[in-house]
C-alpha cells in the first residue's frame, strides 16, 4: 500500500483506499476465524460466515467517490476490530501478565482510534503521534496475543480430549 501510495498515477487515491479496505476486511476475517476455533464445537457458525467480511470491500467500491460515507466505513471497520480484539483479550487470557501486557495495546489501539478520527480535527496533533500509538499496540498486541492464544489453544484442545473421555 505504501508502495504505490509514493506512486503518482490517475486512480492512485482508490486503489489505495479499496487496498487499505481489503487489509481491514482480512483483520476482521482473522478475528472471525480466532473467535469461530474458540468457541465449542457445537456452537460454532458455519466457516463461510468467516469470509462474511470480505464483501465489504466490493460494497465500498459503490461509494468511493462519497468521501463521507468512505470514512464512516472506515471508522466503523476499525472500531470492530477493536472492539472484537478487546473482548478475545478479556475472555480468553489465562496469563495475568499478559492480560496485563494485553490491556496495554488495546488501550493503545483505542487512543490511536481516537485521535485520527476524532482529535485530530479539533486539535493539532502531529501525524507520527497516532502513527507511534497505533504500532506500540500492534508490537504489545503481536507479544501478548500470539502467546495468550498458544496457551489457549491448547488449554481448550486438552479440555476437548478431556470431555471426549
């Protein structure tokens, strides 16, 4: 996306907002697929609800020259994604350190959400000021998560070989 966002050509502008879309949409596909594994086997929803979001992208192909609504999209996608992160973190952490660690990058995720889409308006706030929040969360986020996730993994695996006798 950076790529051709140095790039100057005719429809650099969509192409980078219908990219940046599709990332958003495979986030919350990941997401999608966490929660589906956590879940019991019999109170899964079927795996094609899973790629559900990847039809938001062809809907924002329809409004891409409506700024507003694009960013209403936006904004609402990257709301989701943390509002789902936040509740895998609180319910599915088993390591108090890392539900420490956790808690810290979602906060961090949420003041980045904050401030590019509602502070940044109304205050002047340098850019790398969100920039810097956003990817302090993504490095607590990537430490906690994918070790919280391991030991939960296995922790429901061994109750599932448990409950089958």
């Amino acid at each position: 996306m950076q790529i051709l966002a140095a790039l100057e050509f005719t429809y650099s502008r969509q192409i980078l907002d219908v990219l940046h879309i599709v990332a958003l949409s495979l986030a919350l596909v990941t997401l999608l697929m966490f929660v589906r594994y956590l879940r019991p086997p019999i109170f899964r929803y079927p795996y094609f609800l899973t790629m559900a979001p990847l039809l938001i992208p062809v809907a924002q192909i329809l409004v891409i020259d409506t700024h507003l609504i694009k960013d209403i999209i936006f904004m609402t996608i990257q709301g989701i994604a943390v509002i789902v992160f936040l509740l895998l973190i609180l319910f599915h952490e088993r390591n108090r350190n890392l539900r420490h660690i956790a808690a810290i990058s979602v906060l961090l995720f949420m003041l980045a959400f904050i401030t590019y889409w509602f502070l940044v308006d109304v205050f002047f706030i340098e850019p790398f000021f969100w920039k810097f929040l956003l990817a302090s969360g993504m490095i607590f986020s990537v430490y906690s998560f994918s070790n919280g996730l391991e030991n939960t993994l296995k922790f429901t695996e061994e109750e599932h070989y448990e409950s089958r006798g």
